[in-house]
C-alpha cells in the first residue's frame, strides 16, 4: 500500500476497504460486478475532532483500527490508483478488537 498524504477534517476518517471475497465456501469464483462491497475497513487517518462550543473533541478511533461500517456510509474516492472511503466516525458502527482487549 502506498502511502497516503491526506488528513481527513474535523470528525471525517479515511478508510480502506478490506478485500473481499473472490470465491464461495463451496469453492465458486465470484464475479467482479457481482461482488458486494465490504463494510469492514482499516483506519488510515483520522481528522483532529469536532469543535463545540470551543472545546475539541478527539476522535475514538485511531489508525490502523478494523472497523465496521454502514451499507451506504461515506463517500469513495481514488487517490494514486488506491481505493478509499471517507466516513464521518458516527457512520462507524464498531471497532474489532482482540479478544480480551478493551478501550
């Protein structure tokens, strides 16, 4: 993966999808436009936080972070022939961590 020189604004994270699935348990290839886009992704980057009333709030996420999205959350874009996917954090649904890790 290349690296990326874009840092997200205020509560925006920038993601990349995890790759999915070519083939079918039973062992059938899955073709390109039949694919369904994942909704788990890798935190690249994350912006600074929201302001409110004067005060910034930090992101909960952080980068290298696995996470789970919505359906239809966020905007794709390409930068550099990489695929990414800009979601705003309240877009993020969960946070996969190891088993006995906790926040």
């Amino acid at each position: 993966m290349t690296p990326i020189y874009i840092q997200p604004m205020h509560n925006r994270v920038l993601l990349k999808r995890a790759d999915p699935k070519h083939t079918t348990d039973s062992g059938l290839i899955i073709p390109e436009n039949a694919k369904e886009k994942p909704h788990i992704g890798v935190v690249i980057a994350v912006g600074p936080g929201q302001y409110y009333k004067g005060v910034r709030f930090p992101l909960t996420v952080k980068s290298g972070d696995a996470v789970l999205f919505g359906k239809y959350s966020g905007q794709d874009f390409e930068f550099e022939g990489e695929k990414y996917l800009f979601v705003v954090e309240q877009e993020i649904l969960g946070v996969f961590e190891e088993e006995g890790e906790k926040r």
